[in-house]
C-alpha cells in the first residue's frame, strides 16, 4: 500500500549542540537574507517595467514573476529547513529532500528568468514596436540577475549547511 503525501521516515544523527544552533542560525539568517532581496526583486520585477504594458511582454512579465516566486520558495525553504536539527539531533532524510528542492527550485528560477530575459531583449530590439530602453528596463535585467544569484545562494547555502561532514 502507498500512502500519498509520506516521505522517508526521519533518520536521526545525534550532533552537538553548538553545531544545532549553528545550523539553526545559519539557514534562518541566509533564508531570511533571500526572501528580502527577492522581495526587492519582485517589485522591480513587476512594477517596474516600462514595457509591461505591451501584450508581447505580459508573457515576459509572467515568468519573471514566476521566477521571482521559485526564488521567494528557496529561501523560504532554507528558513523551513531548520527543522532538520533540533534538540540535539539533524535528520538525514529531510536534509536531502530540502538539498534536492532548492536544486530544483534554482533551476527553475533560471529557467524562468531566462526566458523572461530573452523576450524582453526581444522586444527591445524589435523595429516594429516602439519600446525604448530605460533606466526601467535596465533595472528589469539587474532584477532578473539577481534572482539567478539568490537561487544559487540559496543552494549553495542550504547544500553546504545540510550536509553532515562524518566528524561531526
């Protein structure tokens, strides 16, 4: 019998107490660090595009807010991810399905914001539509730029923190 919607059964590693806090600390504070930033980003995102206002770009517009959210997700995911070491003890299993959802979650912030990126230049460039490039705009790719860097904070974080090195 399959019951849908459990995972691993929590495996158990006893750790030190100081290196629980750390842990603790450490992914609340770069989770913490993420959402901010990325909340910035969704607004420039979304708010702050010249050219939102052509159809062309809506679909531009919607994946850019698409990977702001998978952004938003990842760091969210760090700060959740706390419940992994707690009195003295890290699960295993969790650690490793957290480690795989941020290494998703950053694809697909890459994904989205790629293609967010290309049809903006796309309609940057087009001679047929007048959309100029802006101080807008510009801040429209810094924005996308900086979810990519998020993301990978995020993994690179919650990959480094969540790992058990066999000394500790």
């Amino acid at each position: 019998m399959i019951v849908v919607g459990q995972g691993q059964a929590p495996h158990w590693v006893w750790i030190s107490p100081p290196r629980v806090d750390w842990i603790r600390a450490r992914l609340a504070r770069t989770g913490t660090v993420v959402i901010s930033l990325g909340a910035v980003a969704v607004v420039v995102v979304l708010v702050n595009l010249p050219s939102s206002r052509d159809p062309f770009a809506w679909f531009g517009v919607i994946m850019g807010g698409l990977g702001a959210f998978w952004g938003l997700l990842a760091g969210l995911s760090l700060v959740l991810a706390r419940e992994c070491a707690r009195d003295g003890y890290f699960d295993v299993n969790h650690a490793q399905g957290v480690r795989r959802v941020l290494g998703v979650l950053w694809g697909a912030v890459i994904l989205c914001t790629m293609i967010a990126a290309l049809l903006q230049v796309g309609l940057l460039s087009d001679d047929r539509r007048a959309v100029p490039f802006t101080v807008g705009a510009a801040l429209y790719f810094v924005a996308l730029y900086l979810l990519v860097v998020l993301g990978g904070v995020a993994f690179f974080a919650g990959r480094g923190v969540l790992r058990l090195s066999p000394g500790r």
